[in-house]
C-alpha cells in the first residue's frame, strides 16, 4: 500500500476548538452597527387562501418600526428558491420544466406559514409586537394534502404553468412512455413464478439541523449588496441574488457565515431573497432576520413525501424477471426542484438491481404543505423503503437468505450505474455485505428469531445502497481551486466548497497537503467569501469531498508542477527525475543535489535585482496553481445496513439493539470524519423509519413544529454502532475516495423495516414505523 | 415595563445590568452583553443549545430562565470554560480530540451539560452519560463520537485530580 503523510489519518477538525468554546460566528452572532431587525409575518390561518385584504397601516405607527412591507413594496418578480436551474443547460431546463413560482411575500397563500408581509423595526421585539397590529382578511380556498387531491377534476390550479397540479413528470422524448428503466417490463414479468407487490407511503422528514435560519444583508452606499448567509451553495445564490434583483454579480456578495448544520435544507436559498430585498429598500442599514425554530419546518424545503407503488416479479431460484415502479410525490406549494427526487427516486432502483426489465415511472404534485426540496438522500431513503422490503418479501417467500440474495442480485463494476452510460468503475458491496453479516452475527441471529414465542421478539435485518458522488451527468458538476506559495513555502489553497460540519474543508487540507508533499500545518485555507475563490456548485449530492478534492488535487500538482520545473532550472535536471521530501527538492539517487521549496518561492516572490546585471537573482513569480475542475465520474459509493431490534407486541414500541453501517467507501482520507457522517446519516435514518414526520390537520396546519413534538431518536434511543469501513479505492475518486455524506441515512430505513418484518413477518408499508402502526397491523394479523 | 438593575457574575467577570424583566438569562448574554457563544435553538427548552452552568454546579436552559431570576448568580459559558491562556476544558479537549464536534451549533450546549454530569458523577456508565444528554439535540454526530467524549473526558478529569 502507498504510504501517505496525512491521507487516512484521523486529523484534528479545523475548526473544532472554535466550535467547543463557542467563538465560531454563525449568521446570528453577527451583529453589524445600526442593525435593523426584520420580521417576515406569516399566514398561520389557513394553508389555501387569498388575501382579500392587508392594512399595513397601524402596524406602522407602532413604536420603533422603520417600514412596514406588503407584497407589491418589494420586487413581485417571480423566483424558484432551488438552484437546480443553474445546474442544467437551457434546454435541458426546458425539458424538465423548471419554473419560477415563488415571490418574496404573496397575496396568494399556498401553505401553512406562507409569507405575506414583513417588518423592519429598530428591535426584534418591536417588530413582533407590530406584527400584531396587522389586520389582514382572507378568502378560504380548499385545502388539498396529496396528490389524488390537488389533482382531482376542478382542484383550484396553483400556477397556469403547470395543469392538474402536476409539477414533473418523467418528460418524453427522453423517457419513452414517461418512465425510465430497460426492456419490457409486462413481458417480464409472464417469466415470474411470484410476484410481489404493494403500496407505501413515505413521510415528510425534516433535516431539522440545529441552527435556525438567520439571515444579514447590507445594500451598501457603493452599491454593493453583501448577504451573510449559512447557505450550503454560496456560489449559486450569488448569480440567483443577482438575476432577482437586476444586479451584475460584481455587486452581489456572498458571505457564508459558519454553517449549522444543512442536510439539504440550505441547498438554495432560504430567507436570502427576503432579506436582501428588504436591504435594498433600506439601503445603508445592516438588516438581520432571526427565524423562530418552529418557523424552519414551514419555510426550508423537507424530504418529498409521497405514495410509492412497487411490483417486483421473482423465478423460483430469486431471479428478478421485472420490477415496475411509480412514485408520486407531494410537492408542497411550490416547484422548486421538483424534477429532482422524482426522477432519482428510480434511478435509485435502476442502480441497485440487476432485473431482467425495469420501468419506473416518477410524478410530483402540487399540494398544500410547505415546500419539498432536497434532504440527505435525495429519493434514495424513500426507494429504500419500498424495494428492500419487497426484496425481502421475495426472499422470504423463496426461502433464499436476503443477504445471499443481495450478494448475487445486485450491480457490480462494469453495470451502469443509476444514470444509464455511466457504468460503475469500483463496487465492494460484497466485501460490505460478508464483514456486516460477521459483525452482527446475521446467520446465528437470523436462525434463532426465527423461533421466537413471547412478547417480545427481536428481529434482524439488511438492507443495501448505492448513492453518488456529484450529480453528473444529470448536473453540471464544477469546482474551480488555487494554490498560493506564500515566499516561505507554505499554501493558501482557495475554494468556494462548503463546510456544513461534515468536515470536508479538513479532508479537502488533507488532501492538498498530501498532494503538494507539504506538511499539515503548512497549508491554510481560504475559503467563505464568494468574491474571494473561483466557482464551486455548493454542497450537494455528497460531491465536496470528491469533486471538491479532484479540484484540490488538480490545483495543487499545478502549484508543485511549477515548483519543480524551477528547481529542474536550477538543478539542471529533469523535473521528472526530481522528489520533493520535508520540502526539500532533490534529483532522485542524489540527495546532494537539492534546492528547498522556501529558497524557490522567496525567489519568486523577492525577484531582487542584481546591480551589476540587471538582471534578477531568482526565477521571479510568486507560484499560483489552478484548476477548474469537471470529474469525469461519479463514482457511486455502496452500502450495507443491518439493523437489530425488539418489537414489544403489546405496546408496539420498538428498541433498537444494534446496528452495523457498512459503507465501500473507496479511500477514507479521514476515518473519524467518515465515521462521523455514517453514525451521523444513522441517526436520521433510523428517525424516518422509526418518528419522523411533519403531521398535519385536515385544515393543513401543521400540527408538530416543534421539538417536543418532531420526534427524533434522542442519544438513550440509539442502538449500540458498528461501522465497516471498507477501503477498495475508486479509480476516479481523489485518492481512491467516494462519497458518503448522504449514504449513511439511507440503508437504516430499509434495514429497519425488514429487522421488524423478520420479528413479527409483518411489513408496515407506511412511514414512520410507529407502535400504534405496529400495534393495528398485528390485530389485524390475528383477526385474520 | 419597570425595569431591573442585576449583577451576574460571567465568566469571572461581574456585570451590572438594567433590564427588561421579561428577558430571558440568553437575551442579556447574547444582546446585552456580546457573548454569542451560548447559542439559540428553539427558545422553548427542548434542544439545549443555550445550556449554561450557574455556580459552577447546575446546568440550565439560558432560554427558559429569566435574567432578572439570576441576580447574583454567577454563569459559565462555553467561552469560559477555557483559561486565559488557552488551555481547554478536559471536556472540550475530549470533544476535540474525539471528533464529537460537527457543525458546532449544539456543542457549547453540549460540553457544558457534560460538564454538569461529570460534576455530579464523575464516572458515569455509557447509559448514564446518554440519559442525562437526552435533552440536548445534536442533529450530526448521531451521539456516538459525543457519549464516548463525555467517557473520555472522565479519565482525562480523574488523571488530573490524582
């Protein structure tokens, strides 16, 4: 094995001691001299209204507010909050039927906590209490809470864009009959000797990271609007800002603040629009806006719940003949990206299995909820649900091992990958699969549940994945590096790739220390301001670490490209036959012969000339090295899940025992960092399987926005964690390495499930597993 | 509204302060104050991100405490729980060296709610540290690199006792 300096090594987080004393800055620790306080007024009357009325007129006279805004005192222009649009070419925007629905505050209210007015006064209090004073009426419209609803015959239409509520649908030419997939699925399935088949129900999760949202924007007097924002795609706000507000993105700073937490909440934009409109009808005046905590599951998009149907057809021996699929989601009231999840929900199923014939087809419906965006996972936590548990259903109704199953079934090197063409180039699923198996004891344990009497019976179970790293080729996928030699022969290394805790800006250090040969502590980084690094998307579809480090790397054999034609000149040698070594560059065989980095990049920088000759002591040039990366993969990192539970079949309740995450993870630059994201992904996975859901009255208002009542599994209600870290490097990844930011979330749904289905051989089809579920399912098994 | 006049000791530092009765302890830490480092979550004592501790022996939610209640009072914040010259808290050194920290929101709240613990219990079982952080939220780590931190910095307390 190659030795390497830093890569794989478990290295101190960058900004941890920050973080336990409390001194990081996140957006409301800033606070600016002269700052106005914003409040955005919210409808928390109906989820479906017009407002017939709004009398701004006493809120204004209220003591310490500045201006009182209704929705025509700030730009009406429309906008879509997403940044999927900037991802993809015209036509192919065109093709997915992107649209801009949104405003900055509406007289139309499509769901519960839709924005109608703001308020800026000199205190946070005072903008509140003026809040009061509002009087606004409304015109009730029907409330519709999932797609067979909003897209009924007559459903009051969300936007002439888009007929019958439908937001997406898998668009033709592209996908033949709407639906992506390979062979003939109805010819398919006349071969199998079972067929499996059902209906789900995915919920509404929350990303729920612990920072609420909170907002700055100065419109300045030179024109200059800044925005400090935890976004998690600062370099695709700004040209988004810009276009909004007519301005070049010369004048449109983005600044991101520390970023607390974002699982694809922060993926576009939140308040920025809001905030930044606000500031430039004040120009001069610092404007913040603190979001309430309640206020985060109404206006920061959540996972897309929906009804999914599967139909799987099986040979007697387990050879998957056909698999049929179709996933309506709820959209909530607006668009946004809504393409996104319903298309790769499928490409989830096309990814993992190798069935004989695949149709899938994806659909996403305007309703009455707050918005849909991305959340960790993407569609993939959702078609877990549904194909591992028809999975296993096949396999008990074939007695085949549900791991043996998976060994044989899925996709390997060489298959294409869940976007057709893109074959997959590493795959260690199998290695993955065997280590879990041993690491819980799967056969011992599958053996002995399968005799259980009593209350309570345990019950174990797996589940499989494959994710991305980077969105190509659906998405553009870009980062832009540079490498500054400081004269001493230490690096700035410059890029606009998000650090969301996840600890990428660590490993991305990691990654250029180890490539330019220097030490650690010799690089610093440069990284937070979008006027001060080059494009990057932004964190999304667990692309920072893989295409974030290709262009790290890049940058950095650049800067040492250079390093070591100089010391060639001065060495005479061949830059071939040179090494570089604690910063010393020497001719390979003969270490005498050798000049320091430091001497070659104070020459460069310090070009002194000689007075007798005029002519320079040094090779001048302060070394910058560049690259404006595109990867040419995506190199689909797979996972294994087996989970260990108690189903109490009294009360229903469920205790998780024991869960072992196992993840092909190419190269792991930093063990801790990875371990970290897969107990991390854990924790919300086996919370969407177990509590997490948005619920809502019939009224459409929503009924648990508040911790209390967003049950998520606390640190008593997790089980004991193993993770199987398998290291089968990725010829494309930087180092070997694929992604596993999301891929931690997603096999715990499926392995819960079926952990639960192998305790009682009860499949619950609809999230979250809760005891009451639990409970109704098992009566109805002894009445039958 | 009649104003308060109160002395809190933060830190090791005394402030007189005039307030509004109706603000709470993590209002005059963050607004009155400037000391951003005890952090708002929810507001309604759920998450625990605006833990403090109050004479060096309890812990709080800052959220749901009214300032004017704490006259006299003395209050660490995370900030505080390093000295002058630097050196973290064994608490803060285990979170550190763990890897028990990811996006930091919840951590000033969580070092300082396992300060309290260890102040109480300074060898507690995994089950205990787990119980007695179950009202502080942590959204990244999935608690793992957290309960095992609050274990470590036990020893790391009882080496420099003995």
């Amino acid at each position: 094995m190659t030795e390497f300096r830093t890569v794989g090594k478990s290295e101190i987080k960058i900004d941890v001691k920050a973080k336990v004393t409390g001194r990081a800055v996140y957006a409301a620790d800033i606070n600016l001299p002269g700052t106005l306080h914003a409040k955005i007024v919210r409808c928390y009357e109906h989820a479906h209204a017009k407002v017939k009325s709004l009398d701004l007129s006493e809120a204004a006279k209220m003591p310490g507010v500045v201006k009182v805004f209704a929705p025509e005192d700030l730009t009406t222009k429309f906008y879509n909050q997403s940044v999927i649009d900037t991802m993809v070419s015209e036509d192919m925007r065109g093709m997915l039927g992107d649209i801009e629905d949104q405003k900055i505050l509406t007289d139309y209210v499509k769901h519960y906590g839709d924005g109608i007015a703001a308020i800026v006064a000199t205190t946070e209090e005072a903008a509140e209490r003026a809040s009061e004073r509002i009087k606004v009426e409304y015109e009730p419209l029907p409330v519709y809470l999932n797609a067979a609803e909003s897209s009924q015959q007559g459903a009051v239409q969300f936007t002439p864009q888009k007929p019958h509520n439908m937001a997406f649908k898998l668009p033709e030419p592209a996908f033949p009959n709407n639906a992506l997939g390979w062979g003939d699925a109805d010819e398919g399935f006349k071969e199998a000797d079972i067929i499996v088949e059902d209906n789900f129900y995915t919920s509404k999760q929350k990303q729920a990271q612990m920072e609420p949202n909170s907002y700055i924007a100065l419109y300045d007097d030179d024109g200059l609007l800044s925005c400090w924002t935890s976004t998690q795609m600062p370099k695709s706000v700004q040209p988004k800002i810009a276009k909004l507000f007519n301005l070049p993105m010369s004048r449109v700073r983005i600044k991101q603040t520390v970023v607390g937490g974002g699982f694809g909440a922060r993926l576009g934009m939140v308040l920025e629009p809001h905030i930044c409109a606000l500031a430039m009808a004040l120009p001069g005046r610092p404007i913040k806006v603190q979001s309430p905590r309640e206020e985060d599951w109404l206006t920061s998009p959540s996972r897309h719940p929906g009804d999914y149907w599967m139909k799987m057809g099986f040979k007697k021996d387990g050879t998957p003949v056909a698999c049929d699929a179709k996933f309506v989601n709820y959209k909530g009231g607006y668009y946004l990206d809504g393409s996104g999840v319903a298309f790769t929900a499928g490409g989830w199923v096309s990814g993992l299995y190798k069935f004989g014939a695949l149709r899938y087809k994806g659909e996403s419906y305007f309703t009455n909820q707050p918005v849909c965006g991305a959340y960790r996972g993407y569609g993939n936590p959702q078609t877990n649900f549904v194909l591992e548990q028809l999975v296993d259903r096949a396999c008990h109704e074939l007695n085949i091992d549900p791991v043996e199953w998976r060994k044989k079934w899925h996709k390997d090197v060489g298959d294409d990958g869940w976007c057709a063409g893109i074959p997959y180039a590493s795959c260690a699923l199998d290695e993955v699969l065997d280590e879990g198996a041993k690491a819980i004891d799967w056969k011992a344990k599958r053996e002995r549940y399968a005799k259980q009497t009593g209350v309570k019976r345990r019950g174990v179970g797996v589940a499989v994945m494959v994710h991305t790293s980077g969105a190509m080729p659906m998405l553009l996928e870009h980062t832009v590096c540079t490498v500054r030699l400081n004269e001493d022969a230490t690096a700035v290394v410059a890029f606009a790739c998000s650090d969301m805790g996840q600890g990428s800006h660590t490993t991305l250090r990691q990654i250029a220390a180890e490539t330019l040969g220097f030490p650690l502590e010799d690089v610093s980084l440069s990284v937070g301001d979008s006027n001060d690094a080059g494009y990057d998307i932004g964190a999304h579809a667990s692309r920072t670490l893989y295409v974030g480090g290709g262009a790290v790397m890049a940058a950095c054999k650049d800067a040492l490209k250079q390093l070591l034609e100089r010391a060639a000149t001065m060495l005479e040698a061949n830059p071939d036959d040179l090494e570089i070594e604690d910063k010393q560059i020497f001719v390979k065989g003969s270490p005498n012969r050798k000049v320091s980095a430091s001497e070659i990049c104070s020459g460069g920088v310090y070009p002194f000339l000689n007075p007798q000759t005029g002519a320079p002591d040094s090779i001048p040039g302060q070394i910058l090295g560049y690259s404006s990366f595109n990867p040419m993969h995506n190199s689909p990192p797979f996972g294994a899940c087996f989970v260990e539970l108690e189903v109490d079949t009294e009360t229903g309740e469920i205790k998780l025992i024991e869960m072992v995450n196992g993840h092909d993870i190419g190269r792991a630059i930093n063990p801790a960092v990875v371990e970290g994201q897969l107990e991390g992904g854990a924790q919300q996975g086996l919370g969407m399987a177990l509590t997490e859901e948005l619920y809502f009255g019939t009224d459409g208002k929503v009924l648990n926005n508040t911790f209390t009542d967003y049950k998520m599994l606390g640190p008593s209600d997790m089980p004991k964690i193993t993770n199987v870290i398998i290291e089968n490097p990725d010829p494309h990844g930087p180092f070997g390495a694929k992604s596993v930011g999301e891929a931690g979330l997603v096999a715990p749904v499926g392995a819960t499930a079926n952990a639960i289905y192998n305790a009682i051989v009860i499949q619950i089809t609809e999230l979250p597993i809760t005891p009451e579920k639990i409970l109704k399912a098992l009566n109805e098994k002894h009445a039958n | 509204m009649k104003k308060h006049n109160i002395s809190l000791q933060v830190n090791g530092a005394v402030h007189e302060v005039t307030i509004q009765p109706n603000k709470t302890l993590l209002d005059v830490l963050r607004d009155e104050l400037n000391m951003p480092e005890t952090k708002y979550g929810c507001g309604t004592g759920e998450c625990g991100a605006c833990t403090v501790l109050v004479d060096d022996q309890k812990v709080i939610n800052s959220c749901l405490t009214l300032a004017a209640t704490m006259d006299g009072k003395s209050i660490t914040t995370a900030a505080g729980l390093q000295t002058a010259d630097g050196t973290l808290h064994p608490v803060q050194e285990a979170f550190v060296e763990n890897a028990a920290v990811q996006c930091g929101y919840c951590t000033p709240g969580m070092v300082l709610k396992s300060v309290g613990l260890l102040k109480k219990n300074p060898n507690p079982s995994e089950d205990e540290i787990r119980e007695w952080l179950e009202g502080n939220i942590c959204r990244c780590t999935g608690y793992e690199k957290i309960v095992t931190a609050v274990q470590l910095a036990g020893k790391k307390i009882a080496q420099a006792d003995s």
